[in-house]
C-alpha cells in the first residue's frame, strides 16, 4: 500500500522492483491461485505509468500462466484428471484474462498490435475453446455455468484487442475465430432455461463475440470471409431483434445494435459483393431487416455503446451507401448526441466522405 500512496525519494525504483518480484512470483507460483489472485490484484492497482517500463514482462507472464493452465484444461479432455484441478485450471485461466483485459485497458492502446503478435490471441482462442468444449457438455448445471464465466472474460478480451486492430483481426480469423464463434453461437441459441443466472450470463456472451465480430466486420479486407458461411449472415440475422425477458435492457440494445451493425457494413460494400444465394438473406431482404430492426428501437433506451474514433464506420456515410445502413448509423445514440454527430463526423474526413 505504501507503494500505490504519495511519491517519495525512490520511489520509482521501489515500484519497479516490487512489480518485478510480483511477475516472477506469478511465474513460479503458475499453478497457485491465490498467489496468483494476489499478485494480479496487486499489479492492477499500480497506474499504467507505473508498469510502462515493465509492460511487456507483465504480458509475458500472464501468457505464460495461460499456457500452463491450457495444458491442464486440454489433459482434462482426454485424461481422466480430477474435477478439482480442471476446475482450478478454469479458475486461475478466468482470473489471468480478466488481468490480462484490464491490463490492456489501462493504458494500452497503442500497444495492441505488438501484444497480438505476443502469441496472445492464439493463446486466448485455444483456451475458449478447451473453455467452450466444457461448456458445451452442460451449459444448464453449475461446471457448464462457471466455464460460461470464461468464455464472457475471452470474449471480452479479445472484443477489446482487436478494435481498429486490423492485424489482430487477421490473426483472429486466421487461427480459426471465425468457427469458434460459430460453434459458441450455436450452442448459445439452443439453451432453453428458466435459470436467470444462465440467461444473463448468456446475454453477456453473445454481447461481447458480436462485439468482437463487429470489429471484424470494420476492416474492408475481411469482410467477405463473413460471407463464407451462410449461418453466420443468418446469425446476425437473428440477433438484430434478440430479446430475452428479465435481461439486461443495455445488453439487449447492444447485442442488436452489434448485429444490425455488422450486417450493415456487410452490405455497404453493395450488391455486386453480396454472396448469399438463400432467398431468405438475399440482399434486399438482409437491408429491409436492418431497417426494420432500427425502427423498432426505443432510441431513449439505456446502451453502453463506446468508439475510439469514428474512423471505422465513416465509410457508410458514403452518398451510394444503402439508407438502412445509414439509418443503423444513426440509430448509435439518442437523439441530443446525434445532433453532434455531423460535427464530429467533420473532424475525421466525414465531409470528404460525404461527397463521393
């Protein structure tokens, strides 16, 4: 605590030392997780100041408590070990994503690109999927509920690695992310339950992979790899009216928001890039859905919709864009913030845009 109060003479390089000796504890206590909690607890609380000088061995430690963790989860799949190490396993993976996403949101962003190439999201996708493979077996009782809480912290993490990360986008899809969520999909939309606690925890999921695939669907490049799958056109599909009684009415509102949204930078590419043959998502019908789904939000709702910049989405102002895509965009905030959109739009070469 002395540490985290008031500078005195020193105290840089006592800061210095003590994230040291809390990053090579993390690495030879990997398998203790209240040594680890301890520790990650601790180096959340300095300031990204604090760690700048040390940001990459922090990173390389909690990656490497993930990997040791991924073998123990992946020896669960095929060996009969006891219930008790997977999920400590589960347990102390949760933990380190979670450091790992806070970590990154301390102050990171500039640093993004070089964390992905760190292994980073290879490493977090393999472990949403060891994740993924438990949840899946019993998604209504507890060990499926607490392996839930791990996809959210993946999900999540990846979501917050990959905005305006075009690199980290191709490093997604590269190693298979695309499937994953897929797969993840597909087992969410089958879970029937009365269980509160499984819904919302579900809601949270889906919130955070489309938030993640809205940033995918942002760089022009990859777009069409969305294509290549006529269920993940029909999951977007689906999800821009997603409802769920008693759930949270911001994560209702972003989960559509995040669909209608990919859906429409999918479709500003036009007609001639459009690759569905299913008369149900053709074109006109996938357009007609999006502006359907917009009209239908209460514009004075709660939502906790957040952009770097306005960078990525500037291209649907473009004059030949379609109107539902432009009313998507329309519908990012209430009606006193829009107002200041057209001004900040400015600020980031809108107008340009405007008049191609």
């Amino acid at each position: 605590q002395v540490l985290l109060s008031e500078p005195y003479p020193g105290y840089g390089r006592h800061v210095r030392r003590a994230i040291t000796l809390f990053v090579i504890a993390m690495n030879i206590h990997a398998s203790q997780y209240e040594v680890l909690k301890n520790c990650m607890g601790m180096l959340t609380q300095f300031s990204s100041y604090q760690k700048e000088f040390l940001f990459y061995e922090i990173m390389h430690s909690y990656i490497y408590v993930l990997e040791k963790q991924k073998s123990i989860l992946s020896r669960s799949m095929v060996l009969s070990i006891e219930d008790s190490a997977r999920d400590k396993a589960n347990r102390i993976s949760t933990l380190t994503v979670k450091a790992i996403n806070t970590t990154i949101c301390q102050g990171a962003c500039g640093k993004k690109n070089t964390v992905g190439k760190m292994r980073l999201i290879e490493t977090i996708l393999t472990v949403s999927r060891l994740g993924f493979s438990m949840f899946r077996q019993s998604p209504h009782e507890t060990d499926g509920i607490n392996f839930c809480d791990l996809l959210m912290e993946t999900w999540s993490t990846l979501w917050n690695i990959t905005d305006e990360q075009a690199g980290n986008c191709d490093r997604f899809v590269e190693h298979l992310g695309l499937e994953l969520y897929l797969d993840t999909y597909f087992v969410c939309s089958q879970v029937k339950t009365d269980d509160r606690r499984v819904t919302i925890k579900i809601t949270t999921l889906i919130r955070n992979m489309l938030g993640l695939m809205g940033n995918i669907a942002e760089v022009a490049h990859i777009r069409p790899k969305l294509q290549e799958a006529e269920e993940m056109i029909r999951s977007f599909y689906m999800l821009r009216c997603y409802n769920k009684d008693g759930d949270s009415e911001c994560d209702i509102m972003e989960i559509r928001y995040s669909a209608a949204g990919i859906l429409s930078h999918i479709c500003s590419d036009g007609p001639d890039k459009w690759q569905m043959t299913d008369e149900e998502l053709s074109y006109e019908t996938v357009l007609k859905g999006i502006e359907e789904a917009v009209d239908s939000w209460n514009i004075n709702s709660k939502r906790s919709i957040n952009y770097k910049s306005f960078n990525p989405i500037l291209h649907i102002l473009r004059v030949d864009c379609p109107y539902p895509c432009k009313l998507w965009l329309s519908g990012l905030s209430p009606t006193s913030a829009r107002r200041k959109l057209g001004g900040l739009s400015r600020c980031y070469g809108g107008m340009a845009v405007w008049s191609c």
